[in-house]
C-alpha cells in the first residue's frame, strides 16, 4: 500500500491555503520552536508566562535568545507590530495585539503599531485609498481598546508618516532584488510596482527606534505566521544598513468556524468580526464544527475529539485562559459529558460578552487617539 501524501499547504503573506502543517512551516521559513529552555528564560522577567506561549499558539522565534542576551546586559528591548486595513477586524486578528500588550506590560518597552493603509489597497481590486483609511481609524481604536500604556504606545498610518518612513524605505529598497521578491512572495509580471515596493515600508518600524536613537536598539516583533516573509526578505538588508535584525515570535492563526486552518476576514460565515451583533455571533457559533460524536447518545457514550473540534479551539486560543478551567472543559468534550448545543451556548455567550465590553473600551478611546499618533 503507498504511503498517503502529507496534505498540501500554503501560507503567503495575502493568502493561506489547505490545512497548515505549522511544524513544517517553521523548517521551510528556518524559525525555530520557542522550547522550554527560552520559556523559562522569558518567564525569569515576566514571573508566570502568557497562556499563548505555554500552550504553544506562540510557538516559533528568530533570535529570540539573542534578544534577551541583550535585554540582560541592560539594553532593552522595543516592540512593534501591525495590522493592514481591508475590511472590519475579526477575533483572530486580535492576537498579535493581545501578545503584544502582554509584552509591553512585562518587560515596561516601547511599543509602535504599524496600520499600513496603502498596502492593500496595493494588493486587491475594489478598495479605495479614502475607504481604507476610514479602516484604519477602526482598526486602531480596536487595537487600543486592549489597554496600551499611553505614554509608551504609538500608531502610525503609512499614508500620514510617509515622509519619515519614505527615507528609510528607500534605503531598504535598494538592497532588495525584483528576483528576490518575486521568489519570495509569487510576483508575476501583472504585479503592479506599489505592490512589489511594500515590504520596503513595513521594514523600516523594525529599526526605526534605531534611526532615532543615533545607536541599535532591538526590537521584537509577534505577529501571525503569514508576515513572516516580510522579514525574511528584510532581515538581512536591515543588518546591512548597520542596524540590528529583528527578533520575531510567531503566532499560529485563530481557526475559522468551520475548522478552516485560519480565520478568514472574506468569509463572513467562517468568521467573527468585532463588530457581529450578539444574535449573529449566536448564529455563527451555532454553525460552528465540533469534534463530537453524530447523535447525542454516540456522544455521551464515545465522547468526543476536543483536538479537532473548533469550539474548543476557540476556547483554548482566546476564551480561557485559566489552564485547569480550559482541561476541564477539553475533557468534558472527551467524555462526552457536554453536548454540541451546551458547549456552543457557553462560547457564544462568553463571546458576547468580550465583544459587549470591547466595544465600550473602544468607544472611550475615540477622544484619545490623536494622543497615540505619529505624524511627520
């Protein structure tokens, strides 16, 4: 009998594909596992660690260990990471930005958020420059609505800091071959120019601190496997330019409703967006796939498969965080104790209420933006 062939897969920076395989993911992009040894290294300055890294949804690093080498020879760290406007921000979407809180307030840094409102209006047919911008103001009231340390958090849009980040841009750019770019995310010749010069942009925040301060200072960057391209491609230009590479943790993706590897924000039926009404929110938990057996007696007596079953995913990823609540709740679907309809109500439910008090902090943040922004 042949052996059966590993499922196909793709993760390009504007479209995942097929179920992703995240360990071989990290030995095709050369990333390593963030193992026991860096946790406990990390978990010296922070006391107890981020669910998201014990349970391994942070899970992979470029020079991590480094940067901590030099966080304890008394040269901190700052933090940066982003987001691209295309449409409302789902769940998933929240991670990085949830890691990145968590960081700025363990280790006291810097943080700089990214909101790219060019990109993909570069990237795809039917945006507008005006429309994403509107996006983008959006996009960063939701992301402070997470609770970032005022005095140590800026945002930027490209489109209003262009004139800062232009010079340094071109810098990047000019170390950068067409051949490599188009190796590295599939340009074509249809690829138009904007597209092609982005990744230029959305490098220089990894050393910008460095531009600022006349000296290197490190940086670190969470964001979700996808980005990591980006960084591939600009790591090595950056320490040509004479500045420190970025340290990167990566995140592997929210699934969607469905079971879908990742969370997509063109598929209103695979998704929750931050803004979903709390019946629509029921409605889509309701749809979502379980691990459980096909009748409810099949279930109470087989139990079912919390590994595969997105309720419970959605509750390991975002909705408990507490370690023995969440087995409790993992076992609860093995042995068949809770059924699809009860497991579904309890998330929706705790989704709601996320969303209902989100949204509150968002509102409040609507007199405080300015204060967060750059501008040149």
């Amino acid at each position: 009998m042949p052996d059966s062939k590993p499922e196909q897969f793709k993760v390009g920076a504007y479209k995942v594909e097929g179920k992703v395989d995240y360990d071989a993911f990290a030995k095709m992009s050369g990333i390593k596992p963030i193992d026991d040894e860096l946790k406990q290294r990390i978990a010296k300055y922070t006391g107890t660690l981020h669910y998201m890294l014990k349970r391994n949804i942070f899970y992979a690093q470029r020079d991590m260990g480094w940067l901590l080498d030099e966080y304890e020879k008394g040269n901190p760290f700052y933090l940066y990471t982003g987001i691209a406007p295309s449409g409302a921000m789902h769940l998933g979407h929240l991670m990085p930005f949830i890691m990145l809180k968590w960081l700025q307030d363990k280790f006291h840094a810097e943080v700089i958020i990214q909101i790219p409102d060019e990109e993909k209006y570069l990237a795809k047919e039917g945006l507008t420059l005006e429309g994403i911008h509107d996006l983008a103001i959006d996009d960063a009231l939701n992301i402070l609505a997470l609770g970032f340390k005022p005095k140590r958090t800026k945002i930027f849009f490209d489109t209003e800091y262009a004139s800062t980040l232009y010079k340094q841009a071109v810098r990047v750019a000019k170390r950068i071959t067409f051949s490599t770019v188009k190796d590295a995310f599939g340009w074509t010749g249809e690829t138009n120019i904007g597209e092609i010069f982005y990744t230029s942009m959305q490098a220089v925040p990894a050393f910008l601190k460095s531009v600022e301060a006349g000296h290197n200072v490190p940086c670190l960057i969470p964001l979700a496997i996808d980005q990591d391209v980006h960084f591939r491609v600009a790591r090595d230009v950056i320490d040509k330019l004479g500045y420190y590479k970025p340290a990167i943790i990566h995140s592997k993706f929210l699934p969607g409703l469905s079971g879908a590897s990742k969370m997509s924000a063109s598929d209103p039926n695979d998704t929750i967006y931050l803004n979903d009404a709390p019946d629509v929110v029921n409605k889509k938990v309701g749809r979502a796939f379980t691990g459980q057996q096909a009748t409810a007696e099949l279930q109470r007596k087989y139990g079912g498969n919390p590994d595969v079953c997105t309720v419970c995913q959605y509750y390991k990823y975002l909705f408990e965080p507490d370690d023995r609540k969440l087995e409790q709740i993992l076992d609860a679907e093995r042995s068949g104790k809770i059924l699809a309809g009860e497991h579904k109500a309890d998330l929706a439910k705790r989704i709601n209420e996320f969303l209902r008090k989100h949204r509150l902090k968002k509102a409040i943040m609507k007199e405080k933006l300015e204060s967060f922004m750059l501008r040149s």
